[in-house]
C-alpha cells in the first residue's frame, strides 16, 4: 500500500477550521475540514469521507496544500484557449456591435450569428463557428435581449437635461410651500387591461412550447397608478373609461394617500387628460410634467411590467366586471409589497435628498 503523504505542521487542526469558517469558498472549505480531520488523528479514508472525496483526491490536495498552503486549496478556474482576437479587435468588434448593421451596407437590420462571423472573417480574418460568436460576444458583455421600442421623435438631450435640472424644477414647483414642509415625489400612469391580454415567458422542459390561453375579444378597463417609491406607496384605480373624469378621481385618490401634513409632486405625462384645464387640483399636490416622448422616466412603466408578469397575463377575462376585479386584485398585491415599489420607482435623479 503507498505511504500516505505527511502534512505540513505549520498549521494545526484549529487553525484550518479557523480557515475553513472564514472561507467564502464552499470547495476550499471542506477540503480545509478534511485535512483538519488528518491533524486530529483521523485517517485518510475517514478524512477523504470528511471532505466528500476519494482517498487519491485527498493525496492530490495534500500535495498543493504541502506545496501553496491553504491558497492551494482554492482550485485554479480553467480560462480555456486565449481568444484569437486581440484586444485592438476586440474592441473594435465590441463598437461594431453597438453600432448595429447599416440596411444598405450589411442587407440586414439586426446582427446574427452568421452576419457578424462574415464581419469578423472578412475585417480581421479569423474564421469562427457560428456557435463561437456567441460565446465571443459574451465575453464582450453582450448578450441576446429584445430592444424596447422608442418613440421616433424622442430627443435624449431633453430627457438628460430634465433629469440634470430636476432639483431646480421641483424648486420651482414647491416655493409657494411653507418652508420645512415635506415633499413627496409620486408617479402617475395609465395603463389599457383588456380581454385581448399579452403571455409572458415562463418555465417550461427544453423543447416544448408551453401553450396559455389567448382571447380575441375587445373588452377593457383602465388601471390608473401612482406610486411614491420613497414611502413604498401606491394609489390606483381600476375604471371603465379614461378621461377628465377618471382622472380627477384618481387625483383624489392620490390626495387620500398623501402623508398628513405633506405636499405630494406628482410626475405624469402630457395626455390631454393630465393637462387639461378641467382638472380640479387637490391642495396638497402639484403637478410636473414629463417631457414628450420620454416614458423612460416614469418609473409606472416598470410597474406594469412586474403587473403583466405576475398577476395580469395569460389570463382570459369574462367581461368588463372580471377585468376590473383582477386588476384591481393586481394592484392591491403591488400595494401589499412596499420594498417592491421602492425597487421599482426609486430613481437617483428624482430621490437624491429624500
């Protein structure tokens, strides 16, 4: 039988117990408990059992531990080959991506697999399997995702200034205010909840293609929302119709849930509903509007997203009734989960000084 291999003694039992409870690798640890076991006595099956390993495997890593000590143990993450790529490449592979195809130049209006494996032959002659892009492209920090849709007309500038002045705007919007009175930031959209209702992905077994109901029908209701992410709030309402008069009950609404003693900003878009001169204004909330085109800053949108998701979708409504009872049971789950709203809605440019 071969001698089993003599441990170093620079390190006693408690000492690599001691190194195994610190450890933030699960790996290290019990190969750690394992050789703590062999300075108490036990052999090296029992210690190999210890570490849930063979004996060889124990003889393996006494010999890095003898060799490295207890950074031996932590185990070397195999890289794989060098990428053929250099970085002057990368890089510009990396830009290439971002800037997506041009329709005349590369006949295409997203990037492939096989688009970008003849870009990357063609420019820098290297040939990879259409499968090795992807990986190539992960390595980059890219990944497969769907595009949200943007509004032709929106300008990023307008939207970066709002956000950069927005400390001046809600200044400008709250100085007729006793001076010390708390503000509260709220947001505020609507969103259509209908009988022709949107399925959302979900858990299925690798080659199948899970099947949800899906109705034709035309039926809807409207969900109006208003969350204030710093107090983890939320006021809404599920209504048949939309308009001046929906709206002025959700501004009411939205007034109830205003903290006693505070003055609420709220936040909206320019729908004609929002802006009219019709709307009676609650004393203890102000209006701001968003700029146009920009519902990257309204944080409800996000709002719906986490309502379709979890309690809205792949659902078949009965009639106008049903649709206003699960929306409003949506909407009473999102209120139930303060921490949840504050994820969503907070936003740095709007809650920094809250």
């Amino acid at each position: 039988m071969t001698r089993a291999v003599k441990l170093r003694d620079d390190y006693s039992a408690s000492d690599l117990r001691r190194l195994a409870a610190r450890s933030r690798h699960a790996n290290a640890a019990r190969r750690l408990l394992a050789l703590a076991a062999i300075c108490d006595g036990a052999n090296r099956t029992d210690a190999a059992r210890v570490g849930g390993m063979d004996r060889q495997t124990l003889r393996d890593w006494v010999h890095r531990f003898n060799a490295e000590g207890p950074d031996g143990l932590r185990g070397h993450q195999h890289t794989g080959p060098a990428c053929r790529l250099n970085a002057a490449q990368q890089a510009e592979l990396q830009a290439l991506v971002e800037a997506g195809p041009d329709r005349q130049r590369d006949g295409v209006v997203r990037w492939r697999r096989v688009d970008l494996k003849r870009v990357i032959e063609e420019r820098f002659g290297v040939s990879y399997h259409e499968r090795h892009v992807s990986t190539l492209l992960k390595r980059l920090g890219f990944s497969h995702i769907s595009a949200r849709p943007r509004h032709p007309g929106q300008d990023t500038g307008v939207m970066e200034a709002f956000k950069k002045n927005f400390p001046r705007i809600l200044s400008a919007h709250t100085g007729h205010l006793p001076k010390g009175k708390p503000i509260e930031i709220w947001f505020q959209d609507e969103a259509r909840i209908g009988q022709k209702n949107s399925v959302v992905r979900q858990w299925a077994r690798r080659g199948t293609r899970p099947r949800q109901p899906a109705d034709q029908r035309y039926a809807n209701a409207w969900l109006f929302g208003a969350i204030c992410p710093a107090r983890g709030k939320a006021a809404g309402l599920a209504l048949p119709f939309i308009g001046t008069d929906s709206m002025q009950l959700h501004l009411d609404e939205i007034a109830r849930c205003v903290a006693r003693g505070a003055h609420a900003v709220l936040l909206l878009d320019r729908a004609p509903w929002h802006t009219t001169g019709k709307i009676r204004l609650p004393k203890n909330v102000s209006l701001i509007f968003l700029p146009s085109r920009a519902p990257e800053l309204n944080p409800v949108e996000n709002v719906w997203q986490f309502l379709r998701a979890n309690w809205l979708s792949n659902t078949v409504f009965e009639d106008i009734n049903h649709i206003i009872d699960v929306a409003c049971s949506a909407w009473n789950n999102l209120s139930a989960l303060p921490q949840t709203i504050q994820s969503i809605g907070l936003r740095k440019w709007a809650h920094t000084g809250q």
